[in-house]
C-alpha cells in the first residue's frame, strides 16, 4: 500500500495525458495533473519537533475526488500531516505532491492555497458582524483586495456560485443572517462554504464535527460526503460514530506513521489499532 517512490514511478511514464486542470490564478501557478487519479501523495514524510518524531516516514496516497478519513490518538500526527500538506511546516525528509506536478514542499503557504488546497481549522473564523452572503462575497476575493472586490459588481457567475454554495452548506434560508448569530454547526458550514467559494481540489478538513449537535453531525457527515467527487476531501475527526457514518476508506495514524488503512470495517477488526487505539477507552 504504502510503496515508497509510488509517483516517482508513475511519473516515468512521462507525458501527461487524461486530465489536466488549470485552476486559474496567476500565469505562473504550476498546474494541477490528474491524469494518474492521485490527487496528493506523501512519501517517507518525517517531521521532528526538538528531536520528537511528529511524523515518522509517512507515506499516504489521496485518489481524485475521494473522501479520506484520517484517524488516530492525540498526538497522532494528524495536524502535523495537514500543517505538511498546506506548507505551514517542513519535513525534515520526504516528498509531498499534489497530481502529478505540484511539489508542495517548494511552494508557500499562500500558492499553495492558490493552487487549490482549501484548510478548514477547528476553530470557526467567520466574519461575526457580515451577512452569511457577505462572508461567502468576501471569500470569493480570496488573495485579492477586499476593498477591490466590494466595489466590484459581482459576475452572473459568481451569483450562481454563490447560490450554489449556499444551497450545498444548508443556509440558503440564513443568507441575510449576521454570522455572528449562527448556531456553533452553520457557522462550520459557513467556514466550509468559504473555502469552497476558492473552488478547491483538496479540501482539509480538521475534527469538524467537535461541539456539534448530534444533528448538526449528521447534517456534516451529509455535506462532506456530497462534497466529494467534486472535491477531494481529506478529514481528521476523533469522533467514530461520524467517521463510521461517512468513511469510505480510512486510515489510522499512531505515532507518526498509517498503522492501518481500509474500510472502517477492516480498521476495526484490526488487532493492530483494537490495541493502540479501539481498546484505548476511545
Ligand atoms: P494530532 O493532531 O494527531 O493530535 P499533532 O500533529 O497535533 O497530533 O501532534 C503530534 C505530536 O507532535 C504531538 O506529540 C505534539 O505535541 C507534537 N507537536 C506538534 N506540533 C508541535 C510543535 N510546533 N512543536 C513541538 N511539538 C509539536
Ligand atoms: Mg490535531
């Protein structure tokens, strides 16, 4: 599973047919190749904090359009492998590319949200004073100039985006609501609707469902799983009953490296993660 030099070896093959998309943004913004499926693949990924091994020769392959669970304890990893992916830290070793082209570990934080990687935090960061509209209008601006962009007028395009958001986050009814007086579940959406108004292949998403209702889980599970095709979706979550609910393939991290990967019914009946994580009182 976890062959080490696994797009290396693909990218043998050479040239890039099937799929390749653009994703817009500057003339200098290297593309996106799917051609071979795999949306994100990390490779022999180390990472130390004052010689303790955060991440300890990682190797996960993302496919396109996939909705990936990442399980595992506290101190797993699991923050550090998304703080990876978005640039935010460097691994001592390994590789990290997003298709067939992107090297991850050569971009900025910034390009790499340009080139399509969206990160949702734990934490909510809505603009609390705006209109549910407004904080999808400002998303839209992305790394553009906010005053620029609210005193453009918005393309038919952008309308229908922003329609088509607001319908896939659940608040079309919310739209003239002040974000600051949304339950703690629309204002996740309304975060996940920012990012989508950047489009983004790769949608990280970090233990959404911490604080919800049980309803306001469901009605995620829902989202992120209508989510993917469209987007690949990658989600960290502690919560079992969630990951149960949308998983398709799951991996389990334990002490920096994928202890396990499959559906949840094999992770489960894994003696392996029943020991360091299951059978933990999780
Ligand atoms: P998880 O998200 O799976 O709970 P993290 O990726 O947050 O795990 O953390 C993995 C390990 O790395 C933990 O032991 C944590 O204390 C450590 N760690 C994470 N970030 C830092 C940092 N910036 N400095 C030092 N240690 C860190
Ligand atoms: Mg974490």
């Amino acid at each position: 599973m976890s062959t080490p030099g696994l797009r290396g070896g693909i990218e043998r093959f050479g040239n890039t047919v099937g799929r390749v998309l653009n994703r817009g943004g500057s003339a200098s913004a290297p593309r996106l190749d799917l051609s071979h499926n795999i949306i994100l693949y990390l490779e022999g990924i180390s990472v130390s904090f004052d010689g303790f091994r955060a991440l300890n020769n990682l190797s996960i392959y993302v496919e396109a359009g996939e909705l990936r669970c990442i399980i595992g304890p506290n101190g797993a990893g699991k923050t550090t492998m998304m703080d990876v992916i978005t640039g935010k830290t460097r691994p001592d070793v390994g590789s990290a590319w997003f298709g067939q082209t992107v090297d991850l570990l050569t971009l900025t934080e910034p390009e790499i949200a340009e080139v399509g990687i969206g990160r949702k935090f734990q934490k909510p960061t809505v603009f609390a004073e705006h209109s549910v509209f407004e904080n999808l209008e400002l998303a839209m601006a992305g790394n553009k100039s906010v005053w620029r962009m609210l005193f453009a007028k918005m393309t038919p395009e952008q309308h229908l985006r922003l329609d088509e958001v607001l319908e896939t986050i659940g608040l079309k009814d919310h739209r003239s609501a002040r974000a600051g007086s949304l339950s703690h579940g629309q204002k996740q959406w309304l975060e996940i609707g920012m990012l989508l108004m950047q489009d983004p292949a790769l949608l990280l998403v970090d233990e959404p469902v911490a604080g919800m209702t049980p309803q306001e889980t469901e009605r995620t599970a829902e989202l992120l799983v209508s989510l993917a095709g469209k987007h690949s979706v990658v989600v960290v979550e502690h919560d079992m009953n969630f990951v149960r609910s949308i998983a398709r393939t799951v991996t389990v991290l334990h002490q920096g490296s994928v202890l396990a990967e499959g559906s949840m019914e094999q992770v489960q009946n894994d003696p392996k993660v029943i020991e360091v994580y299951l059978g933990d009182g999780h």
